[in-house]
C-alpha cells in the first residue's frame, strides 16, 4: 500500500529463480498484469535475503529448487526474521507434503511449470482479489467469498472448448521434440485430431508458449511446423 494513505501503489514482487531465461520470463509475464510491478529479481536464497533486506516486498514468487537450499527453507528463515511477503510457489515440484508445508508457511498459491501467461496471470489477478479484501465481512458467505477468490483458480483463462488435461499433454508433447511437431503429427501423439490438435498449438502461439513456421520439402502446400519456446520452465 502506498505510504500516504491515498490510492494503493502496485503489487511489489520479486522473482526468486535459478534460471536466468525463466527469471526473465517471469519478470516479463508480471509486468504484463496491471496492478503489480517487479521490484527485483534473485537466482539464490542468498540473493533473495539481500534483496528483501533492502527492497519493500508484497509478494514472492519462490522456485523451489534453488542452488543453495530449497525455497521452503528460505522461507522459514525469512519468517523467523520477520518478512511477511505472500509467495506463490512457482515449481515443478508436485509432492503433496511440500505442498502442506509450503501453505503453512504462507505461499499462497501453486503454480506448476510449465504454464503459460494466462496461468500465471489468473493467479495474480486473484490474488490482487484476495489482497483488496477488507473491512469487516458481513458473514460466512463473505469470507468464504475472499478466500474462494484465492483457492479456487477458475479454468475459464482457457479458450471455449479447450481443457486443461489435452492442453498439458500437447504442450508435453511439443517440449519432448527437439525439432518441433506439425499438427497432424501432434494429433497422433497425443491421441487427438489433427484439426483440434492445431487448436491447442494455435492457443500455446497466442500465448506466446510456441512458435510456428511453414514446413518445405512438401510436395503441396507447406504444412505448419511448431516448436515449443523455452521461457517459463
């Protein structure tokens, strides 16, 4: 909140990522949602603690694997020197114990690699939700409202007609080849059509999580090759 009492300044975040690519791509993705701003960016917890000493924080977005200790032991020892930023847990780490930790220490959300803009962008906009409820709640049904806004990420970031299920296996699917896949070969990968398979690589375009270009070599017309860009996992 700003100093003055006036309107509330932007969301101060920092990214705490060992991977400078993935560093900047989170960067990049929470300039992109109004509200929030990057206040800094660290690649170890040692980086974090400095930061966070310095800079005013709101919010961490912590990966868990970090070159020198594990994200949840960072966020112990801030807690124990008296650092009350949220964190949104952004990893690949899927073991539900970590995840119990990790809410009891505060994160306040999961956001599982690889995602796209949208995935990241439904977690902040609820959050920014979450974080401007206050005042005394009517009742039951207010308070379940609040922290509905945060525990229950809708799937409507997703085009009509697609899912969150086929939508992780085309993009697993894509990550796993080294040249790229058209969509007639997709589709057979992954067990879909060729003309849906293409829906869900057009949207993984859209969102910037694939690029596309014309296959040659063909006789005919060329057919679309996509290849997955590397930037958020």
């Amino acid at each position: 909140m700003s100093a003055g009492g006036g309107k509330p300044g932007p969301i101060r975040v920092l990214v705490v990522e060992d991977d400078p690519v993935a560093a900047d791509a989170h960067q990049l993705y929470v300039g992109r949602v109004p509200g929030f701003t990057v206040a800094g960016a660290a690649h170890s917890r040692t980086e974090a603690v400095r930061l966070l000493d310095r800079v005013p924080i709101d919010l961490i977005l912590l990966d868990l694997y970090l070159p020198d200790g594990h994200g949840l032991q960072l966020l112990r020892n801030l807690r124990a020197a008296g650092h009350h930023a949220d964190v949104i847990a952004v990893t690949s780490a899927r073991d539900l114990t970590v995840v119990r930790e990790g809410v009891s220490l505060g994160v306040v959300q999961y956001v599982l690699k690889p995602f796209t803009f949208a995935t990241l962008r439904d977690r902040l906009t609820r959050y920014a939700e979450f974080r401007a409820a206050a005042g005394e709640a009517s009742g039951q049904e207010e308070v379940d409202r609040a922290l509905g806004a945060l525990r229950a990420p809708q799937p409507s970031s997703l085009p009509k007609g697609l899912s969150a299920p086929t939508l992780e296996a085309v993009t697993r699917a894509l990550r796993a080849s080294p040249t790229g896949l058209t969509a007639s070969e997709t589709g057979t990968e992954v067990g879909i059509s060729r003309i849906t398979a293409r829906r869900y690589l057009e949207h993984l375009v859209t969102e910037g999580r694939a690029a596309r270009s014309p296959q040659y070599g063909q006789v005919g017309r060329p057919e679309l090759q996509y290849r997955w860009v590397p930037s958020a996992h």
